[in-house]
C-alpha cells in the first residue's frame, strides 16, 4: 500500500514545481497572507485605533453578503470572524460564536437565507480531550459578525466541516465529513465526505450519499493506525461550487502537517439542471489514482489547504481562500485574540491566503501558494456600498423619482406615493451586476426592482419583485408602450422584508436573472443599452452592495448577441510569402451549442475579430479551444493586438511542428518573434485555454498554466497608422472549436 515507485515521486515532485502566482500588471497589488486591523485601546485618553497585523485563522470560510465579505475560522474558544469590503483589507471582530461547556470549534461555514445567519460548527465538551467527541453543531444570527445563538446538534457522533450549499432548484444540501462510512473498510479506511438533503435549514433527511473517498497513498494520515496493518487516510473540508453544467467539489487530503497535504478535486457532470446532489456520479479528477493537487505546499508555503472559495469585487473573478503557514515561520506571531507571542513549532500557525482560480475548459487551477506580490482583487465598473455619511446618495447616482437617502449602508426610497427612479450616470450594454434589496413593510405590498436599461421615461427595461403577486417580471417600454412582460414565481416562504440578492447578466438583449443564487428567469428585452438603477412602483425599498462590472460572454442563449460584436479579419502569414488571406464569407463560423466553430476543408486561415471598443482600455480575455481533426496539419491562433493585415501580433499554434510561434507584423512585415516548444504531451484535441489581462501598458499572457508573454506587446499599431483601433482576434484553419469565450472590459 505504501508509495515506491519513481514514476510516483516525480508525480508527486511535479505537483510541487506547478506555478505559483501569476505576474503583476496592476499598480495595487498584496501579498499573503492577509493582514487584518485589529482594534486595540492605547493611551490615557483610552481611544481605540487599529494595528495591522498577520494573525492566525485556519480553515477560512468566506461569505459575501450585501456585496462585503466575512471570513469564519477554527479557533480553540469559539468561531472568529474578520470583515472586508475588498478581499485585501481585513479588521477582526473577535468571537462570532462560543458555547458555554464547549471548545475546539472546528471549520465553520455559514450560510444566509431568508433574514437569517446559520451557522454549522463542530466542537466538543470541554471534559473531553478526544477530538471524536466532536459533533456538528447549528447557530443562529440576524447579523453575519454575530452573535450566533445555539439552536440544534446535528449528529451525536464525530462530524466536521460542513458545507451547506444550494442546487439550481434552490433545495439545501450539507457536505460534511465523517469516520463511520469508511471507517471499517479493510483496505482504504478513513475519513469520507458525503452529502445529504436538508428539508430546512436545521433538518436533515439522514439519507447520505458518498463524494469522496480515499484512492491514493497521499491521503494517509496514519500508518497502521489500529495495529491491524490498515493505514488511515483523511478527506475533509468539503467545498462545492457548480458552472457550466459541471458540479465540482474541492476537498483537503491528509493532515496540514503532512508534506502531502494538498487541495483535490471530485467533479460530477450535470444530468440537465435541478438533479439531487446526491444522486450525481462524482470522480477525483484527473482520476482516482492520480495525485494532481489543486494546491499543495512549496518552497515558501507549507500546509495549504482547507479551502473556501468566493467571485472577487468586479463580480467575476473567482479567487479561492486557503489556510497555509511559512516553512520558515517568523518567531513572532499573534493569535486570533489578537495576541502577540512567541510560538513553538507545535503551535497553531495556519494564516489565511488567498489565491486565483483560473479555468483550462472544464477543469480549474489556482495560481499559488503564493508569496510574491499578486495583483489585488479586480474592481467593479462602478459599485457603492452606500457606506458613506448619511444624507443624499453619493457621486455616480441621479434621482429621476421618489425620496432617495443613504442611511447606515443602505439606500432608501422612502416615499410610498411616487415611483422611485434613481439612475446611474453612465451608460452599460454588457455587463454583470449584483444588489441586495428588501421591501420596507406597508400593508398595500410592494414592487421594487432594477432598471436594467433605461434611455428615458418612454424607453426602458426594469426586473420588478411583487411583494403581493409573488412574482418577479421583466418588462420594457418602447416609445411608452409597455410591451408583453416575462414572469416566474418567488421561492415558497420568500420574505420581502429581509434582503435577497439579484444577480444580472446581461449580452446586448439577453437578460438572466439570478435571486439568491438561483437561475428565475431569461428574458430579451428591447432595450440595447442604456443607464441602470433601482425602482419602486407606490413602495418603499431598501437597497444595498451594488455593483456591476462590463462583460459579455458566449454561452447557448447569448449566441445571436455575441455573434454580433464580431467582424472578419485578414491575415498575412509570415510563412506564405506576405500573401493575405481573407475571412471573406462567413459561413465557415457557426455557433452551435454555445460554442464557436470553424469549418474549411482546406488549410486556409480565417480571421474573426471583437469589436474594438472592448478593448481600447484594460481588459481580460480568455477563451477555450481545440481542433477537431486529427490530420496533422492546420493552425490555430489567437491576436492579443490586430489593427488589420499589416500590423499584428498573434500566437499561432501549427499542428504540424508541433510549436507555437509568437508572430509580430508592422508594414506588411512579418517576423516570428520566438518559437516555443510545447511538450509532447500536448493535444490539441483535448481543450487548451488563452486566457490575457492588459493593465496600461503591461499584457500577460497564458497558454493553460504557462505564462507565454508577460511585459508590453512590440505591435506599435498607431505608430504606422494613427486611425487604426486594435483589436483581439482569433485565427483558425481547418476544424476548431472555441469554448467559455469571456471579456471584462
């Protein structure tokens, strides 16, 4: 059972050597771990300031509420809590929960539904020293900091590191973690992850179902545990997330002292939308005998692990929330209280970090541990916490109706016999946004909402929640005609007094509405672009954490819409004589199934392009792709910067070669900059990823995992010919396919 081949140390070495964090192109930047402010009293005067330091939280589980964040740790005395508005800049509020008679709280995790905070917890009773007295635990609070009040004990027998999500159908489920299921077993036993249906927030089925269990050497924490030669292995930490018709649920193998110990993936493919969790067909990937590690200790970082993960500020990003402690710990440290101490080896020295999520096709990655400096969380296009001084609606906002105020971090339409309008100034047509809302109580029910584009009082979009129908409706006017509306109907036990939060993606006249996480409603709307903001119809409503951030991506219901920000390009191949090949007819693209094809039976190379207005300033663009043939010619490209067939820079894969060229053209003149290998193992028939940021002048460039262009593109595309806009382009000849196509602009 024990790991010996050579084959396997050099897996396991490969693991160690993957890239940790990517290069920095923003002037904000940070570097783990994260600092948090403490409060402290100092002077005669007793005033309270902040000091900022590196405090230990281990088994960090983030939760974004009304557009701010909370992190929940482990903690001998009971759950702390830290607060942020940013991801970067923490401040610690102490203790969330403690229970009189109990200690150890182990990996919490908190969700928000309906006006409430629940909170699952493990712990165990002070008289016990034994870790597997340790039972999962509910609490309940009205404010994410606390404090949470003791409601129900889950199990009576060892339970640890819940997870309670929501599927598309908006049913709860519990990921947890427990010895029985496999504790007997006579080859692998150990610790599992299993999941369960909850039919309310502190009632479960008791019909579990396995996720994940142990399949590899690397997951044993103790050999020969029982004396009877099986060893001991260790799946814990549960933490699921869904895209794209994919279920995927990272979990921590082995024990944070292990050299092992690593972040691992099982995944399940989606059977059509709202199928039980339970009854999924999960997987590790890549395979149940591969140890590929998510994330797993290096020369700087040791014990990473133990895992949330959460969508950064500009609403997109996906950045994952990790424990890991320096292999060469500083001597000083402080505890979660606050405490600065000298600290043995023993102790506890588990800080929160923080790290990238990227995607190659269906698979994720984390750019980390890292310990250099990374660029900070990507801003939204506009957002407002409504968190400055109480009065008139800040700078971004004009009032069109209504009695609009900022009142304790919230925005407040108070006057129930006017329709309230409040408008942003500028001007969205794509783009993802998020707010909280809440019908302020009146006994004549309310409508409140979010205009999602409004021209004028005769031309405009809105999503309204009815308070007294029950229902959220999409609408337009044009030329003040209000057109047929769309409809579905609220959650059972919806309660408009507390807040929900909406979340809207919008492609030209494609609408998608989410409400608490939960897919409702799509919709086209006849308005293309125009200002957003909230509304009340004879109402009073609250409004909290907005933001929205320019974006369009390709997906099955956004195809007419993203089809139309393309153009065809021309290209002038550095290997056929200067001569140009023109996309001319189109019929050689489709979209099919959400994704983009090209079809030409011959090797000539056709162009598309994104309209240029996307990316004249900073931008990130990533998009999956493969080809579908398995002759060994064709080429396939991607334009970080195209003006037209004389001024360019691309990336060209050539099947035949097996390399990747970087190819700049200035005049009419192309020159092949650098020719990169690719490993021998690269398919182009399975998916790969370009995935490119560009802050100022600063470009970074990814082929999957590799960083193949990072500093300022050479293309001077003005410099030749001022009237010329780059673009980005992708290049094709002979069968390709292209996936997740996405720009934030």
């Amino acid at each position: 059972m024990h790991m010996e081949s050579n084959d396997r140390e050099r897996e396991v070495e490969a693991a160690r050597q993957a890239l940790s964090g990517l290069p920095t192109l923003r002037q904000e930047k940070f570097r783990n771990p994260a600092s948090v402010a403490v409060d402290s009293e100092k002077g005669n005067q007793g005033r309270i300031t902040s000091q900022p330091t590196i405090m230990t939280h281990p088994d960090p589980y983030v939760l974004k509420h009304r557009g701010q964040y909370y992190s929940y740790a482990t903690h001998s005395g009971g759950v702390t809590v830290l607060h942020s508005k940013d991801l970067l800049a923490w401040r610690s509020h102490g203790y969330a929960f403690q229970m009189e008679g109990q200690h150890q709280f182990w990996a919490p995790s908190v969700v928000y539904e309906n006006g409430a905070f629940y909170m699952y917890v493990s712990c165990y009773p002070l008289t016990e020293e034994d870790a597997h007295y340790g039972t999962m635990k509910v609490a309940v609070s009205e404010s994410p900091l606390g404090p949470f009040e003791y409601k129900k004990t889950l199990f009576d027998t060892f339970s640890i590191d819940s997870h309670v999500v929501k599927d598309e159908a908006g049913r709860y489920y519990l990921f947890y973690s427990n010895n029985e299921y496999s504790g007997t077993d006579p080859y692998r036993p150990g610790t599992v992850i299993l999941v369960d249906r909850l039919t309310d927030m502190m009632t479960l089925e008791h019909e579990p179902k396995l996720v994940v269990e142990p399949s590899i050497e690397e997951e044993i924490f103790a050999v020969d545990r029982f004396g009877d030669g099986r060893d001991w292995h260790t799946i814990e930490g549960a933490f699921y997330f869904r895209r794209n018709g994919m279920h995927y649920v990272m979990y921590s193998g082995n024990a944070f002292g292990s050299p092992t110990y690593f972040l691992g993936l099982s995944a399940a493919k989606g059977q059509g939308g709202q199928e039980d969790l339970r009854e999924l067909s999960w997987g590790k990937a890549p395979s149940a005998k591969t140890y590929r590690p998510l994330l797993q200790q290096n020369d700087q970082v040791e014990g990473a692990g133990h895992n949330s993960m959460v969508v950064g500020p500009n609403l997109i990003e996906e950045w994952v929330v990790y424990h890991g402690r320096a292999v060469k710990p500083a001597v000083a440290e402080t505890s979660s209280e606050g405490d600065a101490s000298t600290q043995s080896n023993d102790e506890e020295k588990r800080q929160m970090r923080l790290d990238r999520m990227l995607w190659q096709g269906d698979h994720p990655w984390i750019a980390g541990p890292s310990s250099e400096e990374q660029d900070a969380p990507a801003k939204a296009s506009f957002m407002d916490h409504f968190d400055q001084e109480d009065g008139a609606p800040g700078k971004g906002w004009k009032s069109a109706g209504g009695q609009w105020e900022v009142r304790d971090g919230e925005l407040l339409q108070t006057n129930a016999a006017s329709l309230g309008t409040i408008l942003t100034e500028h001007v969205y047509e794509h783009y993802v946004a998020e707010l909280s809302l809440k019908a302020i109580d009146n006994h004549a029910g309310a409508r409140y909402g979010f205009y999602s584009a409004y021209r004028d009082a005769r031309n405009y979009s809105v999503i309204v929640l009815d308070k007294g129908r029950r229902t959220l409706e999409i609408y337009s006017v044009r030329n003040g005609i209000r057109l047929e509306s769309e409809a579905a109907s609220l959650p059972t036990g919806f309660q408009a007094k507390a807040y929900h939060e909406m979340s809207v993606e919008k492609t030209g006249r494609q609408l998608a509405v989410h409400l608490d996480g939960v897919l409702l409603l799509r919709a086209f709307i006849s308005i293309t672009e125009g200002r957003v903001g909230f509304f009340t119809q004879y109402a009073m409503a609250s409004f909290s954490g907005f933001a929205i951030t320019r974006s369009f991506k390709l997906e099955r219901e956004t195809a007419e819409e993203f089809a139309a920000l393309l153009r065809a390009g021309e290209y002038r191949d550095a290997a056929a004589n200067g001569s140009a090949a023109a996309s001319g007819m189109m019929p050689q693209w489709t979209i099919e199934d959400g994704q983009l094809r090209h079809r030409n039976p011959g090797n000539e190379p056709s162009i598309l392009l994104l309209d240029s207005r996307f990316t004249a300033g900073d931008f990130q663009f990533r998009m999956d792709w493969s080809l579908d043939h398995e002759r060994q010619t064709g080429m396939l490209g991607f334009f970080p910067v195209y003006g037209n067939a004389d001024h360019y820079t691309v990336f060209q894969y050539e099947r035949n070669g097996h390399l990747l060229k970087h190819i700049q053209a200035a005049d009419g003149i192309s020159e092949i900059i650098h020719a990169i290998n690719l490993p021998a193992a690269f398919d182009p028939m399975e998916e790969h990823c370009f995935w490119m940021k560009r802050a100022g002048e600063q470009t970074l460039i990814l082929l999957d995992q590799t960083v193949i262009f990072h500093g300022k593109l050479q293309a001077d595309l003005t410099k030749a010919e001022p009237e010329l806009s780059a673009s980005v382009g992708i290049l094709a000849s002979g069968e390709a396919a292209f996936r997740h196509i996405e720009v934030i602009y």
